[in-house]
C-alpha cells in the first residue's frame, strides 16, 4: 500500500485528493493531514482517511481538534513544529496544497526524506525554486507538478526531447473580468472578483486569477521547474479551459494536453505516475463542445504578466519580492483597503523598491534571505498603501 501525507486538506486541492483517495481505501494508508481554521473538516477527513495524525497550523485550535478527534484514536498536534513534523514523517508520496509561502518549509522538509512531492503550492517555485529542486536532487525525491498547466505540459514533454522545445504556451481563462476594459476594473468587489466562470477553488486563488496574478506566478513556475527561457513562455486567453498547455516543437508541431477544468485529473495522474489509472473524471466530448477560443493575453490589461517578466529576467529574490507582495496586495483587497487595480501598482512599487533602492538583488538567494525578503516586502507594501491612502 502507498503511503500518503496530505499537506493543506482542508483547501480545494486538499479536498480533491482527500475524495481521490477516500475511494481508493484499499491502496492507500494515510499518515498525516494537516489543515487550518476549519477544525470540523479537517477532523472529519482524518476520521474518514484514517490518518494516524492531524495537525492544525494554529496553536489555539489543538484543544477544539482534540476534541473533534476524541475517540478515534488519531494524534493531534498543532503548530509550525508539528506541522513541519508531520511533513518529515515517512511515506511515499506528500500532496503539498497548502497555500501561500507558509507552504515552502513544509514541502522542504518532505522532499529531503525522499518522497514524491506532489506540488500544488506554486510559491515554492516562485519564491525559491532553485532551493526546493536542489533539495529535492540530493534527497532522491520526485517532485510532480500538480498545477493544471504544469501537470499539462508535463504530460505533454514526456518521452520528448527538451532540446526541440521553442516555445510552451499556458492558457488562462481569463477569470471573472476576461471581458473588461482595464478602465472598467478599477470599481470591481471582492464578491465580483470571487465569480469564476470554471473553476471550483479558494478565494485567494480565485481572486488571483481575476487579476492574473495566479497566471503570472505559473509563468514563472514554468522557467523555474522545465527551465525553460522567459522569452519561450507565453500565456493566452482560452475561455473555456479545455487546453491546459501547448508545446511547441521545432519542426512546427504543437502537443497540447486537453482536460475537462477537474484538478481531480492533475492529482490523480501525480498520485499514480509513473503510471495512469481511472479517475473519476468528465470525459470530453469535442462535438458537444462545438468549438475552442483563444485571444491575446494583453499585456498592458494584464499588467501582473509583464510583473512576471520582470521577475523572470530578473532572477534571484525577485520571486520572493513579487509573492510576498502579491499576497498582502490581497489581503488588502480583501480587507477593503485597496482597490483591485491597486494590487498591481503595490506589486510594481515594491518590485522597484526592494530590487532597487533596496537592494536585493545582490543577495543570494538562501532559505533566510528569501524569508528576510518576505518580510520587508509586506512591511514595504503596507507603508506604500498608507502613503497612498493619507
């Protein structure tokens, strides 16, 4: 039986594995699930996994997992220690899905025992890719992506050539706002930014993709995890999110990876690689569907695409800069403090500043400088928005 740790279970992409291996009881034994705030859930999926452990990230929330938990003979544990504890624990395969930079020491701590990562927390490429793939290259870990796009491209590169490879190209959706005018973006609400026309996933990500902020951290997962040169990614509009990403080839032939918008098929195929095994997914029916669109990812209505170039070229801490901020610029989206389109400029502004007039990108890139990075970041977007707002 294949040993499992779900990281993050109680999120949308932790929920999609819990349901793929709840299914699957006699193949799977299931050491830990860790979530957050959502005590009940997370109780409720390790009762229904029989997890030996759960763990919640929040110190103040172990007496109310306890008690979800009593009687069912799982250990709970609470806080960063237990959390990066039940991360080192042995097993085979991790799901790392927890959100946002607090899921990089985790996924550290399961690379270096080895195990498969399944990789679904995007920050860990942006903010210190060249970290978490040398570790996991000493520890003989695998790491899959578990991003639609990047499970895609994956799928589509294997048994290919990486030398014959011009171009990869990411689709978007376009998010909520795919149909208007930048100008039209500066009144739009969380509530509004929270309606994706595809996909079933969290708020943060949801708003992300609204803004293409969630596009542009993807593009720079793509350079981070296949390496392949900025001026060979691209990023399109396609509405219907039936193409998860194309790669070119230098004789002219395009391999695209086609899905129905299920994370479900993403996870399933990083649960069972090298593998491919049934998944409870829809199947696609191409005259049902009549047609696929495509259009230009604008640059100038997009501006967290040209964000991402920037990152890109530049390299080094830039990733850690660009998330920390991308991350409290929503914060204060969501909090009411600042407007949608706001989120680019505070992004912009902290890019210039800490690469800039801060310095740097003249710092190695470490654990404890990318953290350090993080941390003037956010405190640098906060003291840009007071400005802004005094």
């Amino acid at each position: 039986m294949k040993r499992i740790s779900i990281l993050g279970a109680t999120g949308s992409i932790g929920q999609s594995t819990v349901d793929l291996i709840a299914r699957a009881p006699d193949r799977y034994t299931v050491e830990a699930v860790t979530g957050g705030r959502n005590i009940a859930l997370l109780a409720h999926d390790a009762r229904r996994l029989n997890a030996r452990v759960a763990v919640t990230a929040h110190d103040d929330l172990l007496d109310d997992l306890r008690t979800a938990l009593e009687g069912s003979g799982i250990a709970a544990s609470a806080g960063r220690g237990a959390l990066l504890e039940a991360a080192a624990r042995p097993v085979d395969w991790v799901m790392s899905a927890i959100v946002g930079s607090a899921g990089l020491e985790p996924g550290l701590a399961a690379v270096d025992t080895g195990a498969t990562l399944a990789l679904a927390n995007k920050e860990s490429l942006v903010t210190a890719g060249p970290i978490l793939l040398e570790r996991g290259r000493r520890a003989g870990a695998t790491i899959l992506p578990v991003d639609s796009e990047h499970s895609g491209i994956f799928q589509a590169l294997r048994g290919e050539d990486m030398a014959s490879v011009e171009r990869v190209i990411i689709t978007a959706s376009g998010g909520a706002f795919r149909d208007r005018s930048r100008d039209a973006l500066a009144s739009v609400t969380v509530a509004e930014a929270l309606q994706h026309p595809n996909w079933s996933m969290g708020q943060r990500i949801t708003i992300d993709s609204a803004s293409m902020f969630n596009k542009a951290m993807e593009m720079i997962e793509t350079k981070e995890f296949f390496g392949i040169a900025p001026d060979r990614i691209e990023a399109v509009i396609h509405p219907q999110s039936i193409i998860h990403a194309l790669v070119a080839h230098c004789d002219g032939g395009v391999i695209a990876h086609m899905g129905a918008p299920d994370m479900r098929h993403a996870i399933g195929y990083a649960l069972h690689w090298p593998e491919r095994d049934d998944l409870p997914v829809e199947r696609l029916d191409l005259v049902k569907l009549g047609q696929l669109s495509f259009s230009e990812a604008d640059p100038e209505r997009f501006r967290a695409l040209g964000l991402a170039r920037q990152v890109m070229d530049q390299g080094g801490l830039a990733g850690a800069v660009f998330n920390a901020a991308k991350e409290r610029a929503l914060d204060h989206f969501m909090a009411g403090r600042a407007s949608f389109l706001q989120m680019d400029d505070l992004v912009a502004g902290a890019l210039d500043r800490m690469m800039g007039r801060g310095g740097l990108d003249r710092v190695e890139m470490t654990l404890e400088t990318v953290s350090h990075a993080d941390q003037v970041t956010r405190q640098a977007v906060d003291d840009m928005l007071r400005i802004a707002t005094s």
